[in-house]
C-alpha cells in the first residue's frame, strides 16, 4: 500500500502534519493518531469533549480533524458548526466524521453542519487515504453565507468514491457565472439577516465582496470589480462603528451588486 502509493501520500503529507481527533474512546482516538503518524509524521492532539477541542483548536491549529458523530461529550456535527462559525484560524480544517453506524439522517446532518468527508467504521487504509486525498488534494470552493458555513455543499461526497487514487487532483473550478451568482444569492440572503445575526452576516457579507472582486477581474467586468470594492469599503466603515447596522441602506448601498442577480433569481426575492 504505501510504495504504490508513496508519490500521492508525498503531496499529502505538507498538509497533515497536525492532526486533531475528537473522540472520548482512547482505543479509537490512538489508532487514528498512529495512523496519521505512519501516513505523515503527524503531531497528534486528542480532545474527549466537543469543549476540549475547540480549546486545542484555539491553541494548536491543526491541519485536519477527526470527530466522531456521536458519543458521551462529543457530538461532531456540533463541534464542526461551532468550528466554522468561530474566528479560529482552524475554522477552514477540514473535517472527517467517523461513526459506526452512519445513516443517511446522519451523512445529510453532517454535510449541513459543515464536515468535509464522511469515514464508516470500520475502515481500511485505502478507505482513509481516498478521505485524505478528498480534503487535500480535490478541495471544494468554501462557503461563507449565515445560514451554512463550510465546503461546497453541492460537491459533498460520503466517502463512498472508488475510483484511483492514482489520479491527478480532478478539482474543477466552478465556472464565473456559478460563482457570482451564488455569491449575490448569498450576500441578499446576508443583508436580510443582519439584524438576526449580525457578526455572521457582516463576515458572509464581506466573503461575497471578495467573491465577487474576483469574479469582476476575471471576466474583465470594471463595473462589477468597482462595485464590489465600494461595497467592501463601506462594510468596513460601518464595521468599525458596530451594531446594530442598517438593513435598508446595506440594500441601497448593494444596489450596484445586486444588479447583476440572474433574472430568475431576482425575481424569486
């Protein structure tokens, strides 16, 4: 296993080298830690509670994170939501649950809360490096809207691919049009919510104007690029005042942006 696929575990390794595992059962929590060690050479912290592991998140920003879905003081999906909406640097980890008994009520739940890949017990080296290469290798575009924080939904994969692991990386990119236009769905959906949820919905709303700077430079759109950076500019200046923020000038101000929302998506608002 590891000389035929010594090149891929290779590329891998850079981005593994601080692993956390997040299960209260030292037994399943150490053979997770010696496999990872083997796989990469990686430090290893383990956390018994979902409380714990937001502590060591904080303190020692791993690279990737191993939950299980469920069990005393430990409930993954719930670790990886409060992870995402957190301002830890590891909010972007990828994440990998681990259960014994995954259901599709399970699988959709963690997709949901923002978990990356899905790993059933019990598991085979080859099952584990197609997980690893998923969150490394084929990374999916980040979402940062109010509702949902976390990898591209719409990509989410169970763990159930079976092809080679041989392969080049088969990331593709979503195309400029997909990106703006689930970028302005995102940031109307972020100004509705500001007086709800302001924090996650200035942040949301700040990730779309960056979204959407690039989409404007990449398709050459100077009105659409300097439409974003005035928009961007006025979040900061009224981030910096604070709550509570005004719903119905962040409408006005978005105008310029929000114009170019599909017409079948306006007229759905």
């Amino acid at each position: 296993m590891f000389n035929t696929d010594a090149k891929i575990i290779q590329r891998m390794a850079p981005l593994l080298q601080r692993v956390m595992v997040v299960d209260p059962q030292p037994a399943s929590a150490r053979l997770i830690g010696e496999l990872m060690r083997d796989i990469s050479r990686a430090q290893v912290w383990a956390a018994e509670t979902n409380e714990k592991a937001i502590r060591l998140a904080g303190s020692y920003d791993p690279h990737i994170i191993f939950a299980e879905l469920s069990a005393p003081g430990v409930d993954g999906v719930a670790f990886t939501r409060e992870l995402r909406r957190s301002h830890l640097s590891a909010r972007y980890a990828p994440v990998i649950i681990i259960t014994g008994q995954a259901t599709a009520a399970g699988i959709l739940a963690a997709r949901d809360g923002g978990v990356h890949e899905f790993l059933r017990k019990p598991f085979t080296m080859k099952d584990l490096l197609r997980r690893l290469e998923a969150v490394t290798l084929r990374q999916r575009d980040w979402v940062e809207a109010v509702g949902y924080v976390g990898p591209d939904r719409r990509r989410f994969n169970s763990g159930d691919y079976s092809g080679s692991l041989k392969r080049r990386s088969d990331q593709r990119e979503t195309p400029d049009s997909e990106k703006m236009a689930q970028a302005l769905k995102i940031l109307r959906s972020a100004i509705a919510a500001i007086g709800s949820d302001p924090g996650q919905a200035m942040r949301s709303m700040q990730a779309q104007v960056a979204e959407l700077r690039k989409c404007g430079m990449s398709v050459a759109d100077l009105k659409l690029t300097t439409a974003a950076i005035d928009f961007g500019r006025y979040l900061d200046e009224i981030e910096r005042k604070g709550a509570p923020y005004d719903a119905a000038a962040l409408e006005q101000r978005a105008a310029p942006l929000l114009a170019y929302m599909p017409k079948e998506e306006a007229a759905a608002a």
